[in-house]
C-alpha cells in the first residue's frame, strides 16, 4: 500500500513543451502583482516581456520545473544547472498570484535544493522594488545580495538585461555552499 503524501507537500516536475503557454502566463500575472503595486500599472506589455520568458525557457542548460503541492501546478522555476562548476541559477521563479502567502515558495526552494544538493552556488537576481523577494531570498532561503545592478552599472553577465520601470535596477543574490 502507497502511502498518501502529507497535506501541503510541495514537489517538482519537469514542464512538457504543452505547459509552457500556462507557465509564461502564470509567471507574468505573479510578477505583475509587485509592478502595479509599486507603478499602478503593468500598461500592455507584460512583466516579464514575452520574449524574456522564451529565452529562458529555451536557455542552454535550462531545466524548467513545475511546482506542484499535492499534485496541483500552483508555480514553477526555471533553473539553469552546470554540472561541471555546480554553480547553478534561479532564473525565474514564480508562485501562482492566488496562491501566495501560504509557504510555497520556501517548500519549493527546499524542493529545489534537494533535487540539485550537489551546488556549490546557487545565484539569483530580483528587481530593487520587489521586497517580498528580497526578504524570501534573504531571510527565508539563505541569499546575500552580492551586488546592485543598474543602467549604470550593468551586470557584466546579464549585459542584455531588460530594463524594468523606474529603472532603479536588480539585485544579484548568491548562496554558497
């Protein structure tokens, strides 16, 4: 007899190709929650553009995971994982707009460093205005911000990195292990 999972158990899959659409949206409406807060609007184009969504999706060494609690797509990531260097990233990470608050996020991050405890580096990025992020990666995961980028002073790898309203920048995050 298999047991059934506990209540609130938080797991990774691998997106199909047939996911992808649902995931771009879910991730834009989650992200566009912290742009109209802070701006009041998202205008038209959204947040993250279309376009940043698919490169990363189809990045080299991009591994996109469904997060599931008790079966149910409620977020997802996408990772880019170097098996040589161990030195991995979180390049989008998301909790479904209806369902933030309720401790998805940091069961996803264990779920994330579980299945990949052979890091060394994890590193992330998030917009200066995005403070739930900034405290979820500081205080929940682990993170130090290692640095501060903006339009002038770029972060020499994300030389193509869009630039975000206000144009105030992003903060790089690492944590070491």
């Amino acid at each position: 007899m298999t047991p059934w999972p506990a209540p609130g158990l938080v797991t990774l899959d691998i997106a199909s190709e047939s996911d992808l659409p649902r995931f771009r949206e879910d991730l834009q409406d989650s992200f566009g929650i912290a742009v109209v807060e802070t701006f009041g609007s998202i205008g038209k184009r959204p947040i993250p553009p279309d376009e940043d969504v698919a490169a990363s999706l189809k990045a080299p060494n991009a591994v996109v995971h469904r997060i599931l609690e008790d079966g149910r797509w409620v977020g997802g990531a996408v990772l880019s994982i170097d098996a040589e260097t161990r030195h991995n990233s979180l390049d989008l990470f998301y909790v479904r707009a209806a369902e933030i608050g309720r401790g998805i996020g940091r069961k996803a991050w264990a779920a994330i460093e579980a299945a990949y405890s052979d890091t060394k580096v994890w590193t992330t990025h998030t917009p200066y205005f995005e403070k739930r992020n900034i405290h979820f990666y500081v205080n929940v995961c682990g993170f130090h911000i290692t640095a501060c980028h903006h339009a002038g002073q770029p972060d020499p790898h994300r030389p193509d990195e869009p630039h975000l309203p206000g144009d105030d920048g992003m903060f790089r995050f690492e944590k070491r292990f």
